[in-house]
C-alpha cells in the first residue's frame, strides 16, 4: 500500500481517494518523525557528554553534586532513547522542518541543561535556563553571583556547555555515525553553519573533532606558561576557544591581573572565530591556503583596525593612561569581534565612543563556520561585493552584463541576486531585532544605564558575546532575564529559523480556520 503523488491511496486490489490535505499532513508527520529520530541520537549523545563532569566531581570529592548532576544526562538518555526509538523511514526531511526542529531542540536543551543548576545551587529556574542558554550558545553572561564559592563540577558543566554549543551540538552528533544521512546535513545546515566545513562522511566530522580536541589541550599547555594552573588555564581554554565568556572567578580575568595571559588569549580566540576549514588546511599541510583564505584576510584586517581605533578613543576619550589603553582596547576589540565574552576591563567606565566601536564589532562577529556568533564577516564581505556590483550596473548599458565576482569565481546574475538577499535579509533582521528589542527593554525596565549600554548588552546577547556592562545581572527583572534568554536562542540561530516556526505557525491557524469554516460562510 503506498501513496502516490496526486492523493491516492493504493494497494493490490483497491484504490482509495484521500484529500490532498490528508496526504501532506501525513507526509509531514514522516518528515518530522525522520528528524525526531537523528534528534534522539543527538540527545543521547548529550546525555554521554554530560556524564563527564562527574569526572571532576570524583577527583574534587563533591559527592553532594551526584543527583543534582545526574538529572541532566538521565533526562538527556531518557528522552533521546524515547524519540530515537520512534518508527521512521528514511526519507530526506523538508528543510523548513528540519530547521524548526532545530530552533526547539535548541530550547529543550537550554532547559534540560538549566536541571543541575536549579539543584546543585538551588537557583530559580529562570537563572537556571539563562545560564543554561548562555552555555550552550556560547555566550558568557551568567546569573551566578558567588563563582569562587560555585563547586568545580558545577563550573566544569559551565564550561563544557560553551566548549560542545561553540562547535555545534549537531556537528558532534554527525561524528557519531558511520554513514551519515543526508537529514543531519540539514539540520547542521539549519544550526547556521558553513556546508563547506564537513564533507559527507562521518570521518571527517570525527576529525574535525579531534581537532577541536588538540587545540584545545594545545592551548591549555600555552596558557600554563603565564603561570595560570592546570585547572584554570583548561576551563579558560574551553571558553576562549568556543568563543564563549565563562569564568571561575567573579572578577573575570582581573582576578589573574596577568598582561602575559590576555596576550596568550587572543590567539585562541581568533582561532575560535576563523572558519574550522582552515584546520583542515592545516591538518592536510596545505598552510598557505590558510593565508590565502580571504575571510581569514579580513577578519584579522578588522581585528587590527579595531583595536587601534577602540585603542586611542580609550587613550583620548576615556582618560586612560596610553599602555592601559593599548592593553584594554586590543584585548576587548578582539574579544567583541570574536564574540568571546573574556573580558580584561569595565565597559561600563568607558566613554561613549569605545563602547560604540565594541559594539560594532560584536555586530559583526567572526567567520561562517566558526564557533563565533554575529552576523559574520562572510556577509559582510558578500554584502560589499554586491554593492560595489550594484553600482557598476548603474555607469553601464542595461544591455551589458556585469558579473559578479565572489570566492574567486563567477557567479551568474540570477545566484548573485539570490546571494546578496539572503545576506542582506540576515542583516536587516538582526538590526530590526536589536531595535525592537531595545524600545521593548526600555518599556520593561526603569534603569539609570545609558542608552548606548543598553544597546551594547543586548547586542552583546543577541551576537552570543557576552561582555557586560553590568545592565543583565541577577538583580535584573524575570521579564529582562527572559528576553535576553530569548535575544540568546535567536542570535544561535541566525534568527530565520524561529521566523519560519512563527510563520508556521500563523499558517497553521489560518488553515484551521478555514477548515472548520461552514460553507455557507465560505
């Protein structure tokens, strides 16, 4: 018995007619049980990755910390095996499904993870699942107000939220396959990263692993030399480099007071915003494409030019002794741009002008592909490209073709249209959210902050930075804290993907409608 195109039904003796309607309302039930199903895997991926803070636990003896964290990778197995285990057939899933899965799997994590938070610290749930957001997505505000008293095991699981959310819980989720199906393409696609960085293998998603994985103890050993311990230094490492901002000391990195650290930092966190595929270079000996690579090019191009300029307004703005302004400037121009919520000084003590170049840069944000948030430097590339294409066709016949050149090649008038769009859409939804969400904060909440500090905070969240200049904090109302909860979830995910569950969702009540409509009123 099968289903044809057309609303049939068919088996060997009879043919029955269904509704249209019936028959796309059962195809989409198959599209999202074949999502449900590789969501489940990824899930109980989760649930192995959160036993490993109990390694911590062991060697710091914070027995107390066993149930609390246990109910983060018990939820996590338990609900993975259970829509794993859901009857599918592998079909390739619309996209728009896969995408909208997604964004709410993203939500389900944020709140599981939120669990040894609410019961290990007893915090409110709401500061839970902030945290938790701001783990997962990389971001670095956080709710706790007592880091050096927080327990280790508490602090790792911190940690490894922003270390696995940097690189991508669906990139991790494809290593774990032999033969990896064309869906978990999608829905790494969906999480708005680079097609080109993973192949169709698993294999290369297990290398890209590994990878992950020797930076990473390569850049605790490098950290070690500023005199930081072990502890310390792995924690730091894990954040930096999945551009991230989680810290173990309330004072941040003025707890270390160590010019030799931030100096060492910088270099992970660029590492953290460059495409991965540039690892691969590196991995198959091909370094000079890495210098080739016009992305890398022009991100350490804004990097320079952004901390000379944050630099001097901090030197001659904000009174600030030359070597201090050189030492601040350089080191939080970095981290906005790479969207590292590492901080070395107060924003909140800069004069206006500092704190608009800052924020420019967390604007931007680092490369596609990469662990950084933003709108990405390839947008910004593409949408210069386009402008600069745009304007030539004004000085020429409308007769003559002008191409478009991009990533060295060609591209046809009809993609170059289609390109510049997509970019441009994304932009123009962030700076519409950020606006909205800037006259809904002000409404929400009373505050003596500057209006420039408020947008630097909630660009800063919905960019997935998490540099502060005190404006979120614990003492913020809920109403605040879920908004920027909400401004986290969007900024991961590049914004479209919860447009188009809205947009699904108005659609679906609209066909409800019309569907219980009598037809008298038709």
């Amino acid at each position: 018995m099968v289903f044809s195109g057309t609303g049939t039904l068919t088996d060997t003796h009879n043919t029955i007619k269904l509704p249209i309607s019936w028959v796309s309302e059962m195809t989409r039930i198959e599209h999202i049980a074949m999502i449900a199903h590789d969501m489940g895997l990824i899930f109980e991926f989760l649930g192995v990755a959160s036993l490993l803070p109990f390694l911590v636990l062991v060697v710091f003896r914070e027995w107390d910390l066993v149930l609390p964290m246990a109910t983060a990778p018990a939820t996590f197995l338990l609900l993975g095996y259970a829509i794993s285990h859901l009857p599918y057939r592998d079909i390739e899933p619309s996209f728009s499904i896969t995408i909208s899965a997604v964004a709410l799997a993203w939500l389900a994590i944020a709140f599981i993870g939120a669990l040894p938070f609410v019961f290990g610290l007893n915090m409110s749930y709401t500061d839970a699942v902030f945290e938790a957001m701001s783990g997962w997505t990389s971001t670095g505000f956080t709710m706790i107000t007592s880091l050096d008293t927080t327990p280790h095991t508490l602090l790792f699981w911190r940690s490894l939220s922003q270390w696995v959310g940097g690189i991508g819980i669906i990139a991790f989720g494809i290593s774990l396959h032999r033969k990896t199906r064309l869906s978990l393409f999608r829905l790494y696609r969906a999480e708005g990263r680079e097609e080109e960085l993973v192949s169709a293998t698993a294999s290369t998603g297990r290398r890209m692993w590994m990878i992950y994985l020797v930076l990473t103890f390569a850049f605790t050993g490098l950290i070690m030399l500023a005199g930081i311990p072990l502890w310390d230094s792995l924690n730091l490492v894990m954040v930096a480099i999945a551009t991230g901002g989680f810290t173990l000391h309330a004072g941040g990195l003025a707890y270390y007071n160590n010019p030799m650290l931030e100096a060492l930092l910088i270099p992970v966190m660029l590492c953290g915003a460059v495409p991965f595929k540039i690892f691969f270079f590196l991995y198959n000996g091909k370094v000079r494409r890495m210098f080739q690579d016009r992305t890398v090019m022009v991100l350490l191009f804004i990097a320079f030019i952004g901390s000379l300029i944050t630099s001097l307004d901090l030197f001659i703005f904000s009174d600030i002794a030359f070597l201090a302004a050189l030492r601040q400037g350089t080191f939080m121009a970095v981290a906005g741009l790479c969207t590292c919520g590492l901080a070395n000084s107060d924003p909140h003590a800069w004069a206006v002008i500092p704190l608009a170049v800052v924020t420019m840069m967390m604007f931007i944000g680092g490369a596609m592909g990469s662990t950084a948030g933003g709108v990405k430097v390839n947008r910004i590339i593409m949408v210069y490209e386009g402008m600069k294409w745009w304007f030539r066709r004004f000085f020429v016949s409308s007769r003559v073709m002008v191409p478009l050149r991009f990533g060295g090649r060609t591209v046809s008038k009809e993609l170059s249209e289609v390109a510049i769009s997509r970019n441009l859409l994304v932009i123009v939804m962030y700076v519409l959210t950020i606006f909205i969400a800037t006259i809904l904060t002000l409404h929400l909440y009373i505050t003596s902050f500057r209006l420039e500090e408020v947008v630097f905070e909630l660009v800063s969240a919905l960019s997935n930075v998490g540099l502060s200049v005190g404006f979120i904090s614990p003492a913020s109302p809920v109403s605040i804290k879920w908004l920027f909860t909400l401004l986290m979830w969007l900024g991961t995910l590049e914004i479209v993907p919860v447009v188009i569950i809205v947009m699904g969702l108005i659609k679906g009540i609209q066909n409800d409608l019309a569907d219980n409509t009598p037809p008298e009123h038709l």
